[in-house]
C-alpha cells in the first residue's frame, strides 16, 4: 500500500487543490515540455507524454496551454530548458523522502530545497542514499464513496493490475509502469471515472512513526510539494488510518 490517497485525501481536506490550480498548471506545463523534448510532440509514440496530457486533462487545463507546451518541448516555440534532478532526503525520525524535479537553474533550486528541508527538520542525503527504497508504479484512485473495491477489483486485476486496496474514502489501484495504460483503459471502459491517475515512486517498505513526527514529516512534504520546481515527492512514511494534519 502507497499511502498516496492517505495524503492525497488529507491535502484534498486541507482545501489545497483548489488553491495550488496555478502552481498545478506550472507544473504539468514543465512536464508535458520535457516529455514532449524528450520523446517527441506526438503522444501516440510517447508514453511519457500521454501520462502527462492526462494529468492536465484532470486538472482541467485548456487544450492551448497544453498544445504550447508541446510546442515548446518540441522547439516550435521559444521555451525554458528545465533540467531534471531527484533530491534524496531523510526527513524528521528517518523517514526517506525522494523528490523530483524540474529547474532551469540547479543551483537556485537545490539552495532552496536545501533550506525548506532543514527547516522541516530533515538532512539532505548522498546519491544512492534512499532511492533504492523506491520503485515506479502506477497509481489510479477512485472515490470510495462512488464504487465499491470489489467492483474496481473485478476489472483491474483481469486487465493486469498488481494489486487493489481501500485506504479511508478511497480505493487504490497499483499495477507495474508498463501496464499502467493499459489498466486505465479497462477501468474507463468500464465507466469507472477516476480522481487520479500517475505514475510514481513508490516505497518498497513502510516505516511508521510517532503521531508527532508522522506530522512534522508530512508537513516537510507539504512545503516541498509546494515549490514551483518540485514535480513530486515520494516517501515511505506509514500514514495511519484517519490520520489528519490538524492538531
């Protein structure tokens, strides 16, 4: 189990989806440009791309903006060159924390992070250090209050995914990277709407800590996923069930 609904349930709580929209839109921009650079404009020839443009398509970001960031990527229009970095991190009781990111200046960014992580309590680690612990999966999250887990079951695990679970108000699906669209695709054909749908790293093993620094770790992500040039952060923090931020 990720615990990713856990925290995306706990944010969605704390009302930030709505106020980050812009920050939201600025970073599905830089992922949709180096995808596109990277791989080509064409999303039919780029998975990286697709996973990106579904990203916008559930933030509701307007095609144009979409359409100009490909553009970028693929140099039809002027654009920033972003470079990407993985930051390794032990935050406040040794939780591992990885963090992705997209800049156009390393140096700025890496002073930056460097300085929310001390004040969050956590030290900056070597290369190598945590991201061990991590593998990439596929995350697709439906409300509990719409399906059941066994109706999601059914569909997910027949088109090849990993694993199904139920966390709070939502159900969890977990499947390999490589088959990630493809059990989408199964699930929409089913009309099961999901609230998100990502590839991302995911922790090995849990690690669970006291209520306090559970808390302290959780706002440490909270300040880092709130930097323009962070893009995501994973780590293997143990988020127990109806945990919330307020204290």
């Amino acid at each position: 189990m990720s615990g990713h609904s856990k925290w995306a349930s706990i944010k969605h709580k704390k009302g930030a989806a709505d106020a980050k929209r812009g920050k939201t839109f600025t970073k599905i921009i830089k992922e949709i440009s180096i995808a596109a650079r990277l791989g080509g404009g064409d999303p039919a020839g780029n998975p990286r791309l697709r996973t990106a443009m579904l990203k916008a398509k559930m933030a509701n970001m307007p095609k144009d903006n979409v359409d100009r960031a490909i553009k970028k990527g693929t140099g039809e229009l002027e654009g920033t060159t972003y470079t990407e970095l993985t930051y390794e991190v032990y935050g406040p009781g040794g939780a591992a924390i990885l963090i992705d990111v997209l800049t156009d200046n390393k140096n700025r960014t890496a002073a930056e992070l460097r300085h929310v992580v001390s004040r969050g309590g956590g030290n900056m680690g070597e290369t190598g250090s945590v991201a061990f612990l991590f593998k990439r999966k596929g995350i697709i999250s439906y409300s509990a209050s719409d399906y059941s887990e066994d109706q999601i079951l059914a569909v997910a695990l027949d088109a090849g995914a990993e694993d199904v679970s139920k966390t709070d108000d939502s159900i969890e699906v977990m499947t390999a990277p490589e088959d990630f669209e493809k059990v989408l695709e199964a699930l929409e054909k089913a009309n099961f709407k999901q609230q998100t749908a990502e590839i991302l790293k995911i922790a090995d093993a849990q690690v669970s800590l006291s209520e306090e620094k559970t808390r302290q770790v959780l706002k440490l992500i909270e300040n880092l996923e709130d930097h323009e040039d962070v893009q995501s952060v994973a780590t293997n923090l143990e988020i127990p069930e109806g945990f919330s931020l307020e204290e």
